[in-house]
C-alpha cells in the first residue's frame, strides 16, 4: 500500500494476534472494490437518496449490516482493518448528524436517535466501544430527563466539548427539578452551547441555565408552561450576556428589558395570545436580526401603545407572520421596515376580513425591496375550501406570499379578485399558476372571475368534489356564466383563453369528458388562429369511459399531449403502496455509495470482507430469510425481487456474486413472463422455491395448459405456494396436484369458487407435508386428510361455517394455531353430523371473528383445547340478549383448565356509538373478547353481571378501563356498571364531547351504581372507590375547579374509613377553563394527589 495521506482512508494488515487474510482472497477483493469505484465514477448522475429518511437508511445500513455479521460470525475478526482514525470519524460524524446537533431547526426525535444510535454502535464490537469511548465529541447530546447516573457519565466523557442539552415532551418520563440538577451539569452549564425542548415542563430547567450564567449559549429553544403566567420572565443575571443567536419559542414573550437578545440573528414567536409592547421594543434592538417569525393567534386587536413607531431590521432576509386578525397583522407591518427582506410571508385566519381597507399595507407588503427590484418570473393562486363557506387562498411569487381566509361572499370574492389584480399590476403582470384543492362549488366561485387573466396552468387536486364542477367552468364561454360571479371582462369568448397546461390528481375521471372539452375549443382556435391546451397530464385517476391509449391518439392529432401517471380503471383495483415501498429499494448499493463519497480513493468501506460475511449482510437486507414465512406481506416479495435485481446493476462484481448463488433466485413470480420464470428457476439450482401471485402484478395468470416445462419439472422443490388473485386459483391446484412433496406452506384466494371435483386440490400421490394453509372465501373438503399435519390453519372471509370445516379440524391434531373469520349473518346450520368434541390437544392461538353468536357457539362449544395460551372471540353483530349468553363467554374468559391462574391486571375498553351501540373489549393477558351491546339498561346489568363472574372467576385481577367519547346518557350505562369493580385506572378519550359526564359518573355517591337501582343510603360506598390513577385525553372543554373539588370531597371519606383513592390525575392535550393549572397542582399536592399537565391549553 501507499503511505497515508491526510483524510484519505487506508487498508493496513492486522496484526499477527488477529485472523490474517490470504493474498489471494486479498488480490480478489481489491478487484472486486475497484470494480464498484469505476461503476461509481461512470453512475455519477444517478439519482441518490434525498429525503431524510432516506439519508438515514443508506448512512447507517452499513453499521446495522456489519454488526448482525459480527454477531453471526462470533470471532475477533475485524471488518474494518485498520482505517485511519480521521477517516473512521467522518464515517461516523456523518451517520450520526454530529454536524447538525446544534442546528436549531434539527427535529428533536433525531437528536434522540442521534443517543440511541451511538449505544447501538458501541454493541457492533470493543474495538468500536473504545473508539467512540475515547471520542469526546460523540458525547455532547444529552437529553436532561436521562438518569442521574447517565448524566454525569456522559458529560465526564464530553471532555471540554461544547455541549447541546434537550428535553422532549414523554408523559412516562417527568422532567428533572432544579433542585435535583447533578453536580456534574452545574458545573458544566459554560460548556452549554445550545439548549432545546418541547415540554413545558422543562421551562425551569431553561430559567435556571440562563440564570446559571452560559457564556456559550447561542440557541435557546423552550415552551412556556402554561401554569407559570405571563409576568414570569427570564433575565440574565449581572455580567456579560450570552452571545444568543437562535431564540425559539411556543407561550411565551420577552420582556421590556431582555436586551441580551440585542445580538440575535433568527427569532420564531410562536402560539401567542397576542403580541405586546414589550416584544416590540426588544424587536427594535435586535438589529442583527436576519430571520423573524411570529405566529399569533390573538383575538383582539393589538394596538401596542408606547411602542417605537417604525422598527428598522435592516438584515433581515426572511419574514414570515401569522395572525388571527388582520388590524393586527397590519399594526405591526406597518412599523417594520425592511429593506433587505428576500423573502416574505404573511397569513390571516380570522374571517371575514377588510381586504379593501388594507389593500395598499398588503400591496406593500408584496414590493419587491431595494436590493433586489426584479419582478417576479411567475406567480400563482392557492385555493382550498376548509368549511362549508370558507376558502384558504394564498397567493404566492418566488419570495413572496400572502393567505386568507375568505368567506364565499359576493363582495368578499369581489375584493380578493380586485386585490389580486393590483399584486398582479405591482409586480409586472406575471403569469399565473391556479392550485385548487378539492374544487367543490365555493373553490370554483373563487375561481371563476380570474378566466380572463393570464392563468397559464391549472392542478387541481380531488378529495371528495366532483370533477364535472371544474371542466363545466373551463369549457364554458364568458358570456355564459355557468355558475358563480359574472366575469369582467365581457370581449373574452371563452374562459381561460391563455391556459397552457392543465394537472387533475385523484379524480374519477371520464375521459371522454377531456377529449370532448379539448375537441369543442378546437374549432374556435381553428377559425381564430389561436393556440390553447398544450399538455394535460392526469395523476391516480380512477378513468371510465374510453381508453388512455385512444384518448392520448385524438388528442395528439391535434396537438395536445395527454398522460396518464399511476391512473387506474374504475373496475379494477387500485394498487395500495407497500409498506416498505418509502425505504431505499437498494440498501447496498446506497451504504458503498455514502462510503466511497465520503473516502474519495480507491478503497471502499467492507475492506476484507469474506463470502460467508457478503452473504450474510444481502441475507439481511433481502429478507431472505423470511421468504418462507406465511405472514410475510405479498407486497414484500415483490419488493424482495425488485431489490434483487436493483442490486445487480451496482457493478459486475455484484452481479456475477448473485447470479452464481441458487439461494437468491427461490422467490418467483408465476405473473412473469415465462423467459424470466426459466431464468430464475435454472439459477436457483436444487433449492426451495417460493412460488407466489399478487392480483395488483398487471400482468394475466398463465394457463395451465401453458406452464413451461422448467417449471414442471420443479414442482418437486416448492415450499410455499401463495397468491392473492382468485384467477390464480386453477394454476395453485395444479401446481399442487403435480406432485409437491416439499409444500409446506399454502396460500389461496378463491372467491366465489363453487367446491367441485374439478375444483378439487387434493394432492395426487404421497400427501404434502403441509404445515400452514391460508385460505381466504374457500374451505377445504370434508375428506381432507392430506391436511392431517397441518401447525396453522387460517380461514377468512367465510359466508359460512360449514360441516367440512369441523371434520377437517378433527384430523388436525397438531395444530398450533387457528383463525377463522365467517361473516355468517343467519346460522341456521346446527350440524348434528358433526364431530364432537373435536379436541386440539396442541392448540396454542385461537383467533375467532363472528357476525352471530350462534354460529361461533356452535363452534366452540365442541372445541377441547387443554392448552391454549391465547384467545380471541369478536362479534361483529349486536348481541341484544347478553344475559342468556354470559355463562358461554365466561366459560371462554376463564377455562377450567386455567381457572386457578392469578392474573396481573385485565382491561375493558368502552366506544359510544352514539344513537347506536356500544362496542367493549374486556381482554386479560390470555383471553380477549369484544362485543357490541346496545345501549340499553338490561344490556348494561348483564354486562356487569358477566364482567363480576368473570373476575371472580379469575381471582379478581385490577381493571384499566378505557372509555372513548363519553359524552351522552346511553353510553355512560356501561361505565356505570363498573362502578363496583375493582377498577384501579380510567383512562378516558375524547373527541367532540365535553368531560362533564365522565365527572358526574365518578362522584355520584351511591352502593354500586348500577343502572336502574336506588342510590343506597350508606354513606360509606363510593363509585369506583379502588381507583388510583386518572388519565383525561383530549377533553375540549374541562373545568379544573370540578377536578379540585371531586378529589377534596371523596379524599374525604377514604380518611374517615382509612381508604385510600385516587394517586394520580393526567391531563393529556385538554382545553381548561376554572382555575389555573398551577393553583390546581398546589391544592391536589397538599392532599397528596399528584396533578400533570401535559400539552394542554387554555379554553
């Protein structure tokens, strides 16, 4: 090798202590790397991964590869030998962000897997531990809610490095008291460079480190607690302030005398309540200032008396504002003067608004600035309609932007044209872009009075309005308005006459609409001599009436290109997105990427990697070892053969390595065409093939009759056999019926496929060894033996249960799981002919779904399974008799065979229906059971009576009861029926009902609250008095003073009989009114109850 150069990366032998690598092994990966850099070199225009997730896929592939090896391996091998420690820590400053930690606008969630995946790299091996031991710059994030002993240790190794401390907002995880800060942190809080946090719990920890005295603070990021007020401040102490360049916060406005914010270069105000005189004047001293945001939702006017009457910024280079109300956007802009501002934004959300009056402060808001008098290239128009008369419009140029939100008024749809008018008169007449979401009729009489401008382009995205509202509009002349507000100008013959380009996203769209649109203006262009529609480009439509490729062949002989990306027929279904379809399709090819990037020789990252090892690491990011795997998602088969052959066209090392492996090419496609499916089967040698189908492939399934003959001679080595299309079904029969000795796992789709002996998939000769068989709308045959063995067995989409199915369950007395979902509406069937009992001595998982409970009683009243670990009964129809059917779902709760097990906890979660039913899952560690009740008085007593057996059945375990949308009488019977129970935790959701019920149910003082009895007159019994722990989810209006007295008056009588209640009070993302949050938390401490707040708001 060469002598080493600075920040080149260089491959030196181990030492004699470790495994060495032989010359010749040596000499064929040098080729194989030198291979990958000229493929690199030649590729250098290929496109590379430029989102975030992305980036973070291919950076860290290679560390997550190279340690599953490792830990595969189980030697002292290293497989990074010997590179120079430079180039080691621009491999791992770049997989961990290392440059970006004191970025203030680096999301928070990165700066935790920044930790997580730092101790994820020193697991890889010692060598990699000592490393990043011995690195004080891999220590400098450190979250303040880690352990007292995490904090320290961390900080110990950071050495004198600038530090970047953050907080995140966790409900399991409080934030550290000031009082509490380790001594390691106070002495280290000069090194404090950048502090950040989205918890309002954690705005002390922020006081108490300006008042601690950072010297090197430049970003301070924190949100306002809302139970601290607005008088409370932050002031730095006496001495030199610290040189803060970034302030971001939510809640919360500096004071009159924050001037160490003087030096500050980005300032984002963000959730205020209004703006006041104090952040003004502070705005006033910032003259460094470069980036301003102010988000305000203020609903009364701002009028900031005393305030400097003009603030001169005069770096600023980008602004955005947004406000509720448009007097006090204006107040503001008025004063601000900007002269170097290249970019602007400013949004109005309060309606209606006085667009004329402000006309001029909004037209000088859009000037273009003294450094840069160039007028705009383009402009362009956003419209989306949020309620049923209110549109959101943006209008919008390279550096400027301005939102509003209109009603569909006359003379409000007047003034927005007459306004755009003026911007479009200002600026030079730019040419207009028209994005219009979901065009309902309020989005299109928006629309309609710019037909006469220069729109050149319209996109025009559908969610749930029709498409015929938009092409009416286009289509139509001027002077016969179809609908809305007559245009202007009366001498246009038709509308839109300058449109160029038209977009339509996810329509149901019939396209002879388009060609009949195009084709009725062509006339007129012809007569005129005028040019119209050049492109028209339709994105995920759902397309009826002629075909794509008819419609693109009329419209290009007239000069308009039409295309059709990811459009579907209406009767077909549309291709859903695989789940990892949003990953890197070629991992390998990505991390050598990155690596050679950052290297920039001749030698790549897997310096002396070995066979076993390359193959290890494809194993993994093919998922080769999952392809066999029955619960394996279709969809990721097919991305495992994607991947497969994007990994071929990295280089032709790669390419050779692969075709020269059998165990790659198992997974075949029987869709493909018949020149592939030969050239897979002969690659994959002798091994195991998975053979699979998916409906969304475009292509037809071959006939039988056409099947090649490679692959009739390799049916003897299919393991798995699965598809998703029922046309595939004739194909799977004979593919099984050939003779499959090694099929183990089956998979079939077979909707509305009449069983017949032509239909028949019995094997012919010696039985399969099948051990999995999923099976959806078809049942196996009564005489299925061959299915005797089977470890799994999962039927879905039943319209019955017939006799076939408890015959075949008779024979399978191995079987670990089973699974059957039947949508059975009557079950009139009794089947007396069948087996009973039927008894599954092996069963582990039992998972049923049933409309009636006579049909899944029918079932399970047979069933004799000793060993079941877990089980599932659903009814998806309303159980409207519960009480003559309560010993059966206790009997399925709590078997006998189980009866004597203590449970840990139990959990009933309750869903209000309103008007309808209710649905409640009662579910234990082993058993899960969900019903649909409705929401009657005699539904609510047998349902208590069945949750009281049961849990007497099982030794009385604590409940967790979820309730969701408590908000109207009906549904509060079934919470009220648990009132009795020993109920140690309520965790309550909400969406659109107040909390008022839910309160009302816990203090009513009566024996057992049930439905339909008299309150008791003891005084001593409580409802739900075992509950230690309350949780309110997004309650949108809760008084705190009801909260406060509850606890005081039942905290009341737990003392008289020495009780205890309730410990724990969580409120999660709630609208609260009453008293302030903090007084709360004080009057519940004094009473040792413990009150949090977390994300909530003021009402």
């Amino acid at each position: 090798m060469s002598s080493p150069q600075a920040g080149v990366f260089y491959i030196f032998p181990d030492p004699p202590s470790h495994l060495q690598i032989t010359p010749t092994v040596q000499a064929c990966i040098d080729a194989f790397l030198k291979d990958i850099l000229d493929i690199h070199e030649l590729s250098a225009t290929a496109p590379a991964a430029t989102t975030l997730v992305g980036i973070a896929t291919t950076e860290v592939a290679v560390c997550d590869a190279i340690e599953v090896a490792i830990r595969r391996r189980r030697n002292e091998r290293t497989l990074f030998s010997r590179l120079l420690a430079d180039g080691v820590h621009l491999i791992f400053e770049s997989a961990l962000d290392l440059d970006q930690i004191h970025d203030p606008h680096f999301p928070l969630n990165e700066l935790d897997r920044h930790r997580h995946q730092l101790f994820r790299m020193r697991r890889v091996s010692t060598a990699w531990n000592n490393f990043l031991l011995s690195s004080p710059q891999y220590w400098r994030v450190i979250n303040v809610k880690s352990s007292l002993t995490v904090i320290p240790t961390c900080l110990e190794r950071s050495g004198s490095a600038t530090l970047c401390i953050y907080c995140m907002r966790t409900p399991s995880q409080p934030t550290m008291q000031t009082d509490m800060m380790p001594e390691a942190l106070q002495s280290s809080v000069t090194r404090v460079q950048t502090f950040r946090s989205d918890d309002p719990g954690a705005y002390p920890v922020c006081r108490w480190l300006i008042q601690a005295r950072t010297p090197a603070l430049q970003t301070l990021n924190f949100v306002a607690s809302s139970s601290i007020g607005r008088q409370q401040t932050l002031t730095w102490p006496l001495g030199d302030p610290p040189p803060i360049r970034h302030l971001i916060t939510e809640g919360w406005q500096p004071s009159s005398d924050a001037l160490w914010l003087a030096g500050l270069k980005e300032l984002i105000l963000t959730r205020l309540m209004e703006i006041n005189t104090n952040t003004l004047q502070v705005l006033s001293a910032c003259t460094s200032l470069e980036r301003l945001s102010v988000q305000c939702d203020d609903f009364t006017v701002a009028e900031f008396p005393g305030a400097p009457p003009s603030i001169t910024l005069p770096f600023v280079q980008t602004m955005d504002l947004k406000f509720g109300l448009d007097e006090s956007a204006v107040n503001l802009i008025r004063r601000l003067l900007t002269p170097r501002c290249l970019r602007r934004s400013l949004e109005i959300t309060a309606v209606p608004l006085r667009l004329d009056e402000f006309a001029a402060d909004y037209c000088n808001f859009l000037s273009p600035e003294e450094i840069d008098t160039r007028y705009p290239s383009s402009a362009s128009i956003h419209m989306e309609s949020r309620k049923p008369d209110t549109a959101h419009l943006v209008y919008k140029t390279e550096s400027r932007r301005v939102a509003f939100g209109l009603l569909s008024w006359e003379e409000e749809v007047d003034s927005f044209y007459d306004l755009v008018q003026e911007f479009q008169e200002l600026l030079d007449e730019p040419p207009l872009t028209v994005t219009t979401v979901d065009p309902s009729e309020v989005n299109n009489i928006f629309l309609r009075p710019f037909s006469d401008e220069d729109v050149r382009a319209i996109r025009a995205h559908f969610k749930v309005a029709s498409v015929d509202y938009l092409l009416a509009l286009i289509g139509s002349h001027s002077n016969k308005p179809s609908f809305g507000p007559v245009t202007r100008n009366s001498t246009a013959d038709w509308n839109f006459e300058s449109l160029k380009s038209l977009e339509i996203h996810d329509a149901d769209l019939n396209l002879s609409q388009i060609t009949r649109l195009v084709g009725i203006r062509w006339k007129y262009l012809q007569k005129n001599s005028k040019t119209w529609l050049e492109e028209i480009d339709l994105v995920n439509c759902r397309l009826r009436g002629m075909r794509l490729g008819k419609a693109v062949k009329q419209l290009a002989a007239i000069g308009v290109t039409l295309r059709g990306i990811g459009c579907t027929r209406v009767t077909k279904l549309a291709m859903k997105p695989s789940a990892g379809s949003t990953a890197t399709e070629a991992a390998v090819c990505d991390a050598v990427k990155v690596a050679i990037r950052h290297q920039k020789n001749e030698h790549a990252l897997f310096s002396l990697l070995a066979t076993d090892v390359v193959h290890s690491i494809f194993e993994i990011v093919l998922d080769l070892n999952k392809i066999h795997d029955p619960h394996f998602p279709l969809d990721h088969l097919d991305l495992y053969r994607r991947q497969l052959f994007q990994t071929r066209r990295v280089c032709t090392t790669l390419n050779n390595f692969l075709l020269s492996s059998p165990q790659y090419w198992r997974v075949i496609n029987i869709k493909s065409p018949l020149a592939v499916i030969s050239a897979c089967l002969e690659r994959s040698g002798s091994t195991t093939l998975c053979i699979y189908c998916t409906e969304a492939y475009p292509r037809p399934v071959m006939p039988t009759e056409q099947v090649p003959e490679k692959l009739q001679s390799s049916v003897t080595r299919i393991q798995t056999l699965r598809s998703d299309d029922p046309d595939a079904y004739h194909l799977c029969r004979w593919l099984v019926r050939t003779r499959t000795p090694a099929l183990q796992t089956l998979g079939l789709l077979g909707w509305g496929l009449v069983y017949s002996q032509e239909s028949n998939i019995e094997p012919l000769g010696d039985l399969s060894p099948i051990r999995h068989l999923t099976a959806a709308a078809w049942t196996p045959p009564s005489d299925a033996s061959w299915l005797a063995g089977l470890q799994e067995l999962i039927l879905t989409h039943l319209d019955e249960l017939g006799a076939e199915v408890f015959q075949v369950l008779s024979v399978c007395t191995s079987l670990e799981r089973l699974r059957i979902q039947c949508s059975d509406v009557t079950a009139a069937n009794e089947f007396p002919d069948a087996p009973t009992p039927i008894t599954l001595p092996c069963l582990k998982t039992m998972d049923l779904k049933f409309y009636s409970h006579k049909a899944v009683m029918n079932l399970i009243r047979r069933l004799v399974t000793p060993r079941v670990l877990w089980g599932n009964l659903e009814l998806q129809g309303v159980v409207h008799r519960l009480d003559e059917h309560a010993a059966d779902y206790c009997n399925f709760m709590s078997s006998e065979e189980r009866s004597s097990e203590y449970h840990d906890s139990a959990s009933i979660r309750i869903e209000h229906r309103l008007g309808r039913y209710a649905r409640i899952v009662y579910e234990t560690e082993s058993r899960r059971l969900a019903l649909r009740l409705p929401d009657t008085t005699e539904a609510a007593v047998a349902f208590h009576d069945l949750v009281q057996e049961s849990q007497a059945r099982l030794k009385g375990p604590p409940l967790t009861v979820t309730t969701v949308d408590l908000g109207f009488e009906s549904g509060v019977l079934f919470f009220q029926a648990l009132s009795d129970q020993n109920v140690r935790t309520i965790v309550a959701q909400f969406q659109v009902w107040p909390a008022d019920l839910l309160i009302t149910a816990i203090e009513e003082r009566c024996s057992t609250n049930l439905p339909g009895e008299p309150p008791a007159s003891t005084s001593t019994d409580w409802p739900f008095g075992s509950l230690e722990s309350l949780t309110i989810d997004a309650a949108p209006d809760l008084d705190l003073s009801r909260i406060v007295r509850l606890v005081e008056i039942r905290r009341q009588h737990p003392r008289e009989y020495s009780k205890t209640w309730v410990k724990e009070i969580v409120l999660v993302n709630c609208r609260l009114k009453g008293i302030e949050l903090g007084e709360a938390v004080k009057q519940l401490a004094a009473i040792g109850v413990t009150l949090r707040g977390i994300a909530c708001s003021r009402f």
